[in-house]
C-alpha cells in the first residue's frame, strides 16, 4: 500500500458531527416550508400515521461523503414528531457503483416525505465533492508512483483552498477528506498566504512578509504566491515556510524547483504548485519537489452524485 493511500485511510475516515448536518438540514427544511407541504399532507389524509420503509439508491458511481446524516436525519425528525430510522450503509471515503443502495430508511411516510429533498441534496453534493476529490488524488498516485526519481519521499498532498460555497465550509472541508485529500487553511486565521493583492497592498513582497511576521502569532506559517521567477527569486531570500508556483506551466515549475534546490544554503522550503489544476492535466505538475497540488475546482465546480428515495408502500 502506497504512503498516500495510507495517509487516505487514516484522513478520511473523519465525518462531520451530526450537530453539523442538523443544522443544515434545518436550514433546508425551512427554506422549503415543509410545514405547508400540501402535496404530502394530501397523500397521508387516509393514513397520517403510515409507516414505510425505503432505500436511497445510487443513480451513478461515486465516493460517499454522508456520513453523520444518517443521525442528524433521527434526531431532527423526531423533535418534529416524526419516527423515523435512517441507516447509512457505506462510511465516509467507500466508493459506491451505480444502482446501490446507500441508505435504509423506515418509519413516519410523512416524515420519509418531508426529509427526502433535504436529505439527498446535502449527500449529493458532498458526495459530488468527495468523489471529484479521489479522481484527482488517484492521478497523483499515479503519477507519483511512475517516476523513477522520487526516491523515498511521500507524493504531493492534495488540497482543496477556501473556494467554498458561504456557510458550507466545514461540510466541504469533510468531502475534501473522505475523498483522500486534505485542507488548506480553513479561514483566513488559519495560516498567512501573502497573495498578489497583500503584496499590491503593502507594496512589495518583502514588505508584506516583514508586515505578516510583525503581527501574526509565531506559529504560523507564512506562505508567498508567485508569479515568475524574478518573484521565486526574491522569496527564497526572505525565509519564508511555504512558495506557491501559481499559474506555472510544468516545465516552469520545474525551473522554479531546479533554481530552489541551487540555493547555497537551502532553506526547508515546501513548494505547492496552484491554478487551474484537475485531474486531465495534473500528471506533469507531480514532480519530485512539489510538496502540495491545490485545486479551487475541488469545492467551487462540483457535480452532485445522483442519488434516489425510493418508498416501498407495501411495508
């Protein structure tokens, strides 16, 4: 087993806490004023406490990123008087084909009903992200594990960045994880990245690290986006902990990573490689020297996993 399927294992395993879904699944319920729902009031006027069961069905291949949903589902259901039993079948991270089931429900027909939208929409869509996740770092297995020079070093970890939906951060963060990737800062307290508008801002890189390292707490790393070269160059005598090659073409990254290693005295310099990268073009971009791929596309293009309740009204 490879060092990044292994750090996969450990990483995604994370879910998010039911507290977490249960207030997203709140906000959905309200928004679609489920309390009005007609269509479901007129299907239980014969039988308002008919109990069903039911299965979630997969309508395409994917990773599954709901775990904790399951629960969150139970608790919210009930304190609307609604019983109801929801069991998730797959944990975070476990790949699901087309036309499996990934959820059994039973109980309240009304509540089945009335949680149906909510529930496939939120586990559609980090399942979307978690699934866009695992193709990209599954490219950079691959592509890690092709190169003769990498020695014994581990491959580029995989980040998404902080191109998140508002108010759905920490649900993206977890999808990013069951898919085999990792975090980048996860708010802006969270790390110093010095980007092209701080250093517009400050005039000047150097003048934006002096400014970061006066005034930001001691443990945190400072990280420099560069442009081109002449920008490499002059981090690299700035002693900062992190570059990001952004918009780098491979074999510029290649350069930047040759000019950093040509250091006299190198600094412990990780390198991410940033822009524009998924998984159709990020073979070349896995280098030895490369320590972190990022990719904004992981949380801001996201296609949702088609997921189906079907109800059994024979149970």
């Amino acid at each position: 087993m490879s060092t990044l399927q292994k750090n996969r294992n450990s990483v995604n395993s994370y879910h998010a806490p039911s507290s977490l879904w249960k207030e997203h699944l709140k906000r959905s319920l309200a928004e679609d004023q489920w309390v009005w729902d007609w269509t479901t009031r007129g299907a239980m006027i014969g039988d308002p406490l008919k109990s069903v069961t039911a299965r979630v069905i997969a309508k395409a291949d994917g990773v599954w990123a709901g775990e904790g949903l399951d629960q969150a589902v139970i608790q919210l259901a009930r304190e609307e008087g609604f019983p109801i039993d929801c069991k998730n079948i797959l944990r975070n991270g476990e790949a699901f084909q087309k036309g499996q089931v990934v959820t059994e429900w039973s109980g309240s027909a009304h509540g089945l009903l009335v949680f149906e939208r909510s529930y496939l929409n939120l586990a559609s869509w980090t399942s979307g992200i978690a699934s866009k996740t695992q193709a990209l770092v599954s490219k950079v297995e691959a592509a890690w594990g092709a190169l003769s020079s990498k020695g014994t070093r581990s491959g580029p970890r995989v980040t998404a960045t902080r191109k998140t939906l508002p108010g759905y951060r920490d649900l993206s963060v977890m999808a990013v994880l069951a898919g085999g990737g990792f975090s980048h800062r996860t708010s802006l307290a969270g790390g110093v990245l010095i980007k092209e508008n701080h250093i517009a801002s400050a005039g000047g890189i150097a003048a934006a690290v002096e400014g970061a390292r006066a005034c930001a707490p001691h443990g945190l790393r400072i990280e420099v986006e560069v442009a081109s070269t002449q920008d490499l160059e002059e981090v690299l005598g700035l002693d900062v902990d992190c570059v990001m090659l952004d918009n780098f073409r491979p074999e510029e990254v290649r350069a930047a990573l040759a000019l950093i290693r040509a250091q006299k005295n190198p600094i412990p310099l990780q390198v991410e490689v940033s822009g524009g990268i998924d998984e159709t073009n990020v073979g070349p971009y896995v280098q030895e020297g490369v320590d972190i791929i990022s990719s904004g596309g992981l949380t801001h293009t996201v296609r949702g996993i088609d997921l189906s309740m079907l109800i059994n009204w024979g149970s």
